[in-house]
RNA sequence: GGGCGCUUAACUCAGUUGGUUAGAGUGUCUGCCUUACAAGCAGGAUGUCAUAGGUUCGAGUCCUAUAGCGCCCACCA
C-alpha cells in the first residue's frame, strides 16, 4: 500500500536509470517519425532554471507524442560555445599559475578537453535529475566529428558559391577575449561619456575647425576632416587642410554626406581604421587606414607617446595634454550608447580587421520569400515573434565568422604566399598552413537541427527526422540561433530546419528581476528538486504563464504543485484501495454519478488533447488540476463512497484514474510512474502506454447536467445553512416529487430524523430542487439583514434581465440559445424570489 | 527613431472566434481532526479589467488616443 503522504524523494529515486537502462528513450519501431532537438546548453556550467524550463517543455511534447504512437526522439547534445568556454578554461589555467597563451595550442586544447568531458558529466547528471526523455544513442557533440564535417562542408560549399569571403572591414573587437564578435554579440548599453572638442588648425592659418569626438585617442588614425558638401559655412574649406593636434600631419577636409550639418559643430574627423562609418568616408575618399590600438586594447606606436598605454588610460592623458597644449575648446558630459561583448562585457572596439564572413543578403531573402507559404514556413509560437526573425532577415547584414580563439571549429582555409584553399581537408602538397582562427559557435549551432542526424550524409536518421516537428527555445536566441537554424537549413537542405518554433519567455524572480549573478538571486533548479521534487517543478514551470511570456519564480506555486501531487497521491491511494480485487473493467449498470464523471473525463481529454497539440501547456494544467481536484476528488468520490462494493464503481474509479495519470505523466513522469505500476491493471510502464482518447461512448450529457444539479444544490443547502447559522436539529419539508436520496446521503442526513416542521423557514433551491429547512431559533437583526439583501439582489438581477429581454435589438440578433437561458434564468429567479419573500 | 509586449482580486497569473453578474492558485474570513488527503474538507468575502473616447443589441476581448512599466532592433562622429 502505498505511503500516507507523497514523497518526492522516495518516488523519484532510481526511476531514471530504470527508464534509461530498458531504452524507453530510445527509437520506438513503427510509429510515424517525430524529432526534437534539444537546445545545447553550453559546457561552461551548469543548468538553471531557464534550461529547466526550456528542456521540461521539451520533455512533455516527447512523451506526449510517444505516447501518441509517435516514434517521437529527442536529440540531445552539447555546445562547445567558443568564447565562454575559452575564457572559463583560461581563468582556470590562470588560478593554476599557468599562462594560456604560452601554451601551445595542441596542449591548451586538451586542458579545453577536459574541462568540457567534466562539464558534460554535470549536464548529464542534471539532465538526470530532471527526468529528461533524450534519446542517448544519438548524442551530439557541436565538436564531435560528424559535426566538423559538416561544418567543413557548409564552410567550403558557401565559399565556392562566393557566400563566404575573407575581407578587411570594421568589426567588433573584444579586447579582453581579443578575438573579432558578430553584431549579435555586443550589446549596447547607455554609458556616461563626453564630448572633447578639439581645435584642428587650418594649414598655415590661425583659425581652427572645431571637431567633437567621444574617442579622442583614435585621433592618431585621423585621416581626414569631413564636412558635408551642402553646408555652407565649410564648403569652401573642401580640399584644404588641416593639421592633426598632437601628431602634427596635414590631413585633408574632405566633403562627404556622413558629415550631418545639424550634429554638434557639424565637422568630423575621419579614422578609418576605428569607425564603421569612416570606414566608408575613406573607401569613398581613398583615404588611409592608421590603426593606433593593439588587440588588447593598448595604444599602438602610432600613438607616439602614449604608445602602450591602455586606451582609456591614454583618453584620459591625451585629454590632459591636450589642455595644456591649449588644443581643448571643452568637455561636454553625455549619455551614450556604448557597445560592449556579451561575453566578456568590456567596450568593444571597431576595428580593422581581416576576417572571414558570410555575405547575408541572398540567404536571408530566401527565408522572407520562404516564409510567405504557410506550408513552408517556419510557424512560430506564439505568432508575433515571426516578426523579429522576418525582420532581423531585412536588415541583417554581413556575418562576421571568424574568431581569434582556439577552443572552435578552425577554419578550414590554407594559405602558402598569396595563395587561399578552401576545402574539405588539407591541401595535398607542402607548404600550406592553416587558417589560426576558429568559427563563430553559431556557426555550427545553425547546423543542428540536420548536422546531428548525420548530415551531409543521406542518412536513415536524417530522411526520416527532418525536417524537425518542433524547435523549443527563449525568445532571446532567436536573432543567435533560430535565424541562423532558419537560413542555413533552408541553403543547405531546401526546407525549413523545423515545423513550429515554440517560444518561452526568460524566467525572473519574484520582483520580476532578471536572474543573475550578479545580483545574487539565481535558485538552481537541483535545490528546487531536492525539496519539492522535480515533478512539482516541472509542473510550475510548465503551467504557470501562457506561452512567450516570462514567468516569475515563485516557491510557493512549487509549494502548490507539490500540493496538487500529494493530492493525486491520496487520490490513488483511495483507489487502489479500494480496487484491489479488479481484474477486468466492467461499465455495466453505471450510475447518474459514474456517467458524470465519465463524461466530464472525456471533455477534458477532447480539451487537453487540442491544448496539448497547440502547445498550451497553461490552459491543460488548470484544466486537468481542476478535473482532478474538483470533479474527481471533492465530487465523484466523495459519492462513489457509497457504492464501493460495485464492479461499475470499481471499474470507474480505475478507469478514470488511469486516464488523468496518463494524462499528468508527460508533466509529472516520476509520480505517475510509481502510482500507474501500482494499478491492478497496467502496461510493462506508463511511458509505453497510450495517451488517453476521447470516447464519444463514454459521454452522458443528460445525467452530467442531472447530477451537475445535484452537486450544486448540494452546495446551496451547505451554505443556506452555514450562513443563517442553522445547528443540528433541523426539519425538512421536500417541495417536490424529485429524487433526493443521493442528495441526503452525501449531506449525511437521515430524513426520518429530520420531519420537525418548526420554527423559521429557510428555503433551499436550485434548478428542480426545492426543499424548506425549518429551526427554531430567534430571528436576529442579523438574519434579516442577510435576507433582505438576497432578496434586494435577486431584485436587481431579475430587473437587469428584464430590461435586457425587452430590449428588441438584443432579442433580434443575440444567439437563441442565449436567450432561451436569460428567459429560464428570469423565470427561476423570480420563483425563488417569490418564496423568499414568503418567509 | 522603428517595432513588440504588458497594465485584470491583497500577491502571482489565466481569460480561445465579442455573449451580457470576469476565473485559478496563494493569502484572508467562518465552520470542521467527515478513516484518501489538516500539505486536508465545507462555505464565504474581495475587481470602475490602467485612463478617455469609439464601434456594437452586447466590450476585459475589436478600433483610436493617452499614461505608466518592460523588451527588442537601429543609431547619434
């Protein structure tokens, strides 16, 4: 028999390797092919409870759909994540006294090894722990060696196709991690900073030209001045020159439209080597590219003096000097956005730089075209956010891939003199060295819904699994990994990666703030599983916000998941206490009771099949918590109690307790595994058996509306007799010929030993029910104020319902149905009022 | 600057194509140890659905404007 009170603990120890070792996770034969992969969390740590969230989402829909009888896999898999990992592996080489960069890299990489094989255990571990259904057998690596051939073979094919190139442009440069970033990774942040005006003497002039910077330190590579053609208080100034402060060269003026007449002094200095923008100016003017700062984000020789100094070290002393060589007009303090690297969160700097990219433009045309057709789209849920992916495809531009690091895919490109080879593998023939540089993570992340099934061979996997059903992911990865997913499957494979793209939101805390370290508010979900159980998590997590939304973390809706479990727990304790003796269902001679429950399980199956198959996990909770609590437990066995020695009840309370485990068990696979394997009658494990369905047979509208009646009657007399304080000795008059027996068993009343009619009246009614409780006590203050205000609000509700059915519009044009029930409603509101002013 | 989302009970949130007296959990109040469960049972109370207009017989839901909060994208030398 089972335990008086659920145990998390206890339920949920071993199952996991139970289910593991008989390989329930594995392929199933037969069924039609489902597949999701998972999301690769990265090897830098450990999971929180976004990846619990993300990963729990993932784990229903597999289970749901196997026990659909879809042959459903979910790959799992690990991201070697270039950036964060390199600099984990190099802090901890640091604490151990060893420099990184003076290892080599073959020995640097073993250490990076390492770290990742220890890493990975952990993932495992939690991955464990969270009672994740993943199909280990297909495990994935982004490293792995499949995954670097296909990652070779899309890096060669774009470059034959002249959509991968190397050039020197402008990028964002990491100063800390020194490597070049794409777009996606800076993130802009609003800094406080200053305008320095700055005198450029005019050649052989006393006059000057007043030019703001917020960067004076680039001015070593100035190049030029730039005014705008159009603005007439410098167009004459076109072609002369200027003289740089400090470096003392002739730089020229130059009329271009980047210089905006209407911003600050309406000069600019140009640095091409520094600036996106100027970047341009210069191509157009033919200007030179000076870099003056080095990878790490020193000041360069150009910089003469302040050469090795660090650049805000030489702001701050280039600022000094150049107040007292009198060349400063003024510091204006302003607020402005600032990038910075989402790893490593110092300044970005642009910078000039060769590096490899992909050119955008025609892959992200193809998805805005593909994503026109609804049958070859990439349908996101919620809808709206097929926008930011539409839209970062308008704008995108040039992916910079190439990453100065080690720990990566290395690029596979060779070089000998002026010569360049792109291939597969090494050139034959000596003399070739190998690109230093590794890919951009995302760069074999986008691979994944098709690299893990074996691509670029045809393989039994990848016929069968792709394109993918589902993608399930927050919806701040989107511009990282889902465009990328997007383009690079529709390029490399003509389909979309996925069907849907189910997006969740970012979890917070009770305040709403993002988690973080910094703040110190995080909660690891294995805490979480300690106390509550991963069951009560995974249900928190999945039903407690309507999809896309963040959700705030709150201990106490765990608390209420474990409370709605302990629940089921005793639930199916009564059950299987009750339904020892039961080797075979049998639905003959089913009461009005059986019937109602019968037919409120199969509209709630009908309503949590939809639910589940749109995804709304939200809406299926609330409606199985509500079947489960309210119908199942506080009605159907409350009565079923007096009926315990019949078959029918016996088969009904088994049936429809099989059905709601079923039901809970891709949101709660520990504890409906235990009570399911204690059923009398029951499948080698539930994670094999079928999901619930809908049985049209099974559905008794009559008796459900019947017996809805009775339980509410119920409800009217408890507190008809809670709220005018009725005590013990009560008479009964019955008004009617009903049926009230199941009524007063339920309420526990004998009606023989309630036929006193005396004292006041108290009606009770409800639909056809209507009986009078008599009891004799003094009428107070108190009671006639309670009755007076029944009698006021049935007052005003029967007036509000008779303006209502006198207005002809709303008779003329609202459903039938509806106003047949207002003219009901009407009429037994006025009955009743009736008789309440009887008494 | 462009776009998106949110604002509903004390708190956290649902609210499907508009259907007329707006739901849940938690908290709170009253009464119960009724042998599945006191981590429970029975019964209550609590809302100008952000604001102002509009469409409609009917608006939390649709439209317009406003306010507050949040996010994304772009960008200011």
């Amino acid at each position: 028999m089972l335990e008086k009170k659920y145990n998390h603990l206890e339920v949920e120890n071993g199952k996991y390797e139970n289910w593991v070792k008989n390989g329930y996770f594995e392929e199933k034969e037969g069924g039609k092919p489902y597949a999701i992969v998972i999301p690769p969390p990265n090897v830098t740590g450990k999971l929180h409870l976004g990846h619990a969230w993300n990963t729990t989402l993932q784990d229903i829909i597999i289970r749901f759909k196997r026990m659909q009888g879809f042959n459903a896999i979910w790959v799992p898999g690990m991201d070697h994540a270039g950036i964060a990992t390199q600099a984990k592996v190099d802090a901890k080489l640091k604490d151990m006294g060893i420099k990184p960069r003076e290892l080599d890299r073959a020995k640097w990489l073993r250490y990076a090894w390492d770290w990742k094989n220890e890493y990975a255990e952990n993932i495992h571990k939690q991955w464990a722990k969270l009672g994740l259904a993943l199909c280990y057998s297909k495990e994935r690596f982004t490293l792995d060696e499949g995954l670097n051939r296909a990652v070779n073979h899309v890096f060669k094919t774009l470059f034959d196709e002249g959509l991968i190139y190397r050039g020197e442009r402008i990028i964002n440069w990491d100063p800390a991690q020194m490597t070049a970033l794409s777009n996606e990774e800076v993130i802009y942040k609003e800094v406080k900073g200053a305008f320095y005006h700055i005198k450029y003497y005019l050649e052989n002039s006393d006059e000057y030209l007043e030019v703001a910077t917020t960067r004076p330190e680039t001015l070593f590579g100035d190049t030029a001045v730039a005014v705008n053609p159009d603005d007439e208080r410098y167009k004459d100034l076109i072609g002369k020159n200027v003289i740089l402060p400090v470096v003392g060269k002739l730089i020229p003026i130059v009329g271009d439209e980047h210089a905006d007449p209407e911003f600050g002094t309406g000069i600019v200095k140009i640095t091409p080597a520094h600036d996106p923008n100027d970047f341009e100016v210069g191509n157009r003017h033919n200007l030179e590219r000076i870099v003056c700062i080095n990878p790490d984000g020193t000041m360069n020789e150009n910089a003469g003096e302040f050469a090795g100094l660090d650049r805000f070290v030489a702001r701050e002393k280039l600022v000094e000097y150049l107040k007292e060589k009198d060349l400063l007009i003024s510091v204006e303090e302003i607020m402005h956005n600032v990038g910075h690297s989402e790893r490593s969160g110092v300044m970005v700097e642009p910078y000039l730089s060769k590096q490899w990219f992909v050119k955008m433009r025609p892959l992200a045309d193809r998805v805005l075209e593909n994503q026109k057709n609804k049958d070859t789209k990439v349908n996101f849920v919620p809808t709206r956010y097929e926008k930011i992916m539409n839209h970062w495809m308008e704008i995108t531009y040039d992916w910079c891939i190439s990453r100065q690091l080690w720990w990566g895919h290395r690029i596979p490109a060779w070089y000998k003199g002026d010569e360049v080879y792109v291939g597969e593998v090494a050139p034959v023939g000596d003399g070739w060295v190998q690109d230093n540089d590794v890919l951009d993570t995302w760069f074999s992340s986008a691979l994944w819904p098709f690299s893990t099934l074996g691509w670029p061979e045809e393989t039994e996997d990848f016929k069968k699994f792709y394109p993918n059903n589902v993608l399930v992911t927050g919806y701040d990865i989107i511009p990282f990994w889902v465009n990328r997913m997007t383009f690079q499957g529709l390029h490399f494979t003509g389909k979309r990666p996925f069907k849907d793209c189910l997006i969740h939101g970012l979890i917070r805390d009770k305040q709403g703030r993002k988690m973080s370290k910094s703040l110190g508010n995080g909660v690891d979900p294995m805490d979480v599983i300690d106390t509550y159980g991963a069951d009560a998590l995974r249900f928190f997590l999945t039903t407690s916000s309507a999809a896309g939304t963040d959700l705030r973390y709150d201990e106490e809706k765990v608390k209420a998941s474990w409370n709605f479990i302990n629940k089921l727990w005793n639930a199916s304790r009564f059950v299987l206490m009750n339904i020892e003796d039961l080797d075979t269902l049998n639905f003959d001679n089913l009461k009005m009771e059986d019937k109602w429950i019968l037919t409120s399980l199969n509209n709630t199956i009908k309503s949590v099949t939809k639910n589940m198959e749109q995804y709304d996990f939200n809406n299926v909770g609330t409606e199985i918590y509500s079947f489960v609590w309210n119908d199942f437990c506080d009605n159907y066995i409350e009565f079923a109690k007096f009926s315990l020695e019949n078959k029918a009840t016996k088969s009904v309370l088994c049936y429809v307790l099989t059905c709601i485990l079923k039901m809970l068990h891709p949101f709660m696979p520990y504890v409906t595994d235990e009570l399911y394997s204690n059923l009398p009658m029951h499948e080698e494990n539930i994670i094999l058996s079928e999901y619930p369905k809908y049985n049209k047979s099974e559905v008794f509208n009559k008796e459900y509306e019947e017996f809805t009646n009775i339980i509410e009657f119920i409800k009217v007399f408890r507190n008809v007799k809670l709220e005018n304080k009725i005590g013990k000795d009560f008479g009964i008059k019955i008004n009617n010929e009903e049926d009230y027996s199941l009524i007063m068993k339920l309420l526990r009343i004998n009606l023989d030993k309630h036929n006193e009619i005396k004292g006041t009246k108290y009606s009770v009614i409800y639909k056809n029910y209507n009986l009078d409780i008599y009891y004799e006590k003094e009428v107070t203050e108190e009671d006639m104020m309670l009755l007076n205000k029944q009698i006021s609000e049935l007052e005003s509700s029967i007036e509000r319902r008779k303006k209502l059915l006198n207005n002809e519009n709303y008779v003329a044009k609202a459903p039938k149905e509806l106003v047949e029930k207002e003219r009901f409603t009407l009429k037994a509101e006025e009955e009743k009022l009736a008789k309440l002013k009887n008494e």
